[in-house]
C-alpha cells in the first residue's frame, strides 16, 4: 500500500486521474533528468497554481554550446509534461575558467500536475 501510495506521489502508474502529468514534487527531479550531457542547470523554481493560472517552471542553467541549449528545449517539449515552453534568453557569460551560454527557460502546464 505504501509504494502504491507513493507512486501515485510521483506520478507514477497508480495515478490514473491525470495521466503523463506528474505530481508536484516529481517534476524537478524529471527536468533535470532530461538535461543533455554537458548541460548544467542552476535555478529550477516550481511555481504554485493561483486559480486558474497555470503552474510553471522557471529553469536556469548553462551549457557548452547552442545545441546543448536547443536540445534540452526539444526534449522538454517532447515530455508533454508542459503546454507551452518559452526560451527567454540565451547569453554567453564566464563559467570558470571559459565561457558558456546561461540560458533561462519558462514551462507552463495549463492543466497544472497534481498535488
């Protein structure tokens, strides 16, 4: 019962009132799985549902080059966790000893993920 429990937590088979929208706490662990090699993110803000307002994700990271940028915004749209994914900026910026691109990424999921 527990796991049954806890799966339906996450997202997982046990949660069939919304399929392929995870619960709440099981979306940041999925973006950052999602990140291509060499891509590093370093802010993910989960934002609370206010009404009828969707839930959305602010994401921050750096990567080595544009491609690193642009797969991850394909991946993230391949997910289907999110209707709409907007790629605010991309910059290049110092990372240590080089130089990489900071990005900034918005996903908003209209149907909102579970509690």
């Amino acid at each position: 019962a527990y796991r049954a429990r806890r799966a339906a937590r996450a997202g997982g088979p046990d949660s069939a009132d919304r399929p392929g929208r995870p619960t709440r706490g099981a979306v940041l662990p999925l973006l950052g799985r999602a990140r291509p090699s060499g891509v590093f993110l370093t802010h993910c803000e989960l934002h609370a549902r206010l009404g009828d307002l969707p839930i959305g994700v602010t994401i921050r990271g750096f990567a080595p080059q544009q491609d690193g940028v642009s797969e991850y915004v394909i991946t993230l749209e391949r997910m289907g966790l999110f209707d709409q994914i907007l790629l605010q900026h991309v910059r290049r910026e110092p990372v240590g000893a080089t130089t990489g691109l900071a990005f900034e990424i918005i996903c908003e999921a209209t149907g909102g993920v579970d509690e």
